[in-house]
C-alpha cells in the first residue's frame, strides 16, 4: 500500500503537468490568432523590430506561469489587441472601430440631434485609459465620423 505522501505527491504532479499544458496551449492559441490576424505565416521571416513587437505583443497577453491574461482572451475572442503608449494610428483606428461599430446607428442619431452618446464617451474613456495618456477628440471625432459616412455608404438604397 502507498503511503499517504507518495500519493500526494504523484497527484500533485499529474496537476502541475497538467496546468503547464493548458499554459502551454494558451500559448500556441494565442500565437495562432496572432499569425492569422497580422497575417504571418512565419515569424522567423519578419524583421527584427517586428519580431521584438509581436515578442512584446504575446508577453502582454500570455504569462508562463497563470497563462492568458484579460488582454490576451479579449484578443482571442474578439480580436482586440491591447494598445500602449506607441501603438500606431491603424492600430488604434482598429481599437476604436471595434468598439464603435456595433452601436454606429445610434451613434449617428445622436449626433445628428446633438446628443452626447454614451458608447462614445466609454470607448473614448477606455482608449485613454489603454493608451495611458489622452488621445486627442479631434482624432477621436475624426475616426469615428469615418465610420459614420462608411456605415451610411453602404447602407445609402438608390
């Protein structure tokens, strides 16, 4: 008969082995989305900046000991990647327009009225808050007004 610790024992690393696989699988998930939202088929053939950049990418969204992070699921399930002080215009252009688009219409209701919107003022205040620093309304206003004249170009019956 086994004793009470070497049981304990073998347990304990059946369950370690098998949290360091789902990590592990968080990992290949979220490198996966990586490739195929960026469209890289191979990261060996990037650049070196790109390669610090998609680095830096993965280890915002994935830790090797708790495995996804909020950020790194929000990207696998929504393909929002996290943006920082230096993410690029087309970058946060995407950020907003994620954020924006599924409440377009109401958002040009409001406006068309006046009417201060409440999905703008809270993608506004999350895209300042995941930047960490302000990004400027007149942006703001202008990516938005963008996605306003898209959205009524495509939807304009002649």
């Amino acid at each position: 008969m086994k004793s009470f610790n070497s049981v304990y024992n073998d347990k304990k690393a059946v369950a370690l082995n098998e949290s360091k696989k789902a990590i592990d699988g968080d990992k290949a998930t979220l490198v996966a989305k990586i490739k195929k939202e960026y469209g890289i088929s191979d990261f060996n053939t990037l650049k070196e900046a790109e390669k610090t950049k998609f680095r830096n990418m993965i280890n915002e969204m994935w830790n090797k000991e708790t495995g996804l992070t909020e950020a790194g699921v929000t990207f696998i399930n929504e393909g929002i990647a996290p943006l920082k002080a230096d993410s690029s215009e087309e970058e946060i252009f995407n950020a907003i327009k994620r954020r924006v688009n599924k409440d377009i219409l109401n958002i040009i209701k409001d406006a068309l009225v006046g009417k201060k919107n409440e999905t703008l003022a809270n993608a506004k205040e999350a895209i300042d808050k995941e930047l960490g620093k302000k990004y400027p309304a007149k942006s703001f206003k202008t990516v938005v007004a963008k996605l306003a004249a898209e959205y009524i170009a495509r939807n304009i019956k002649l």
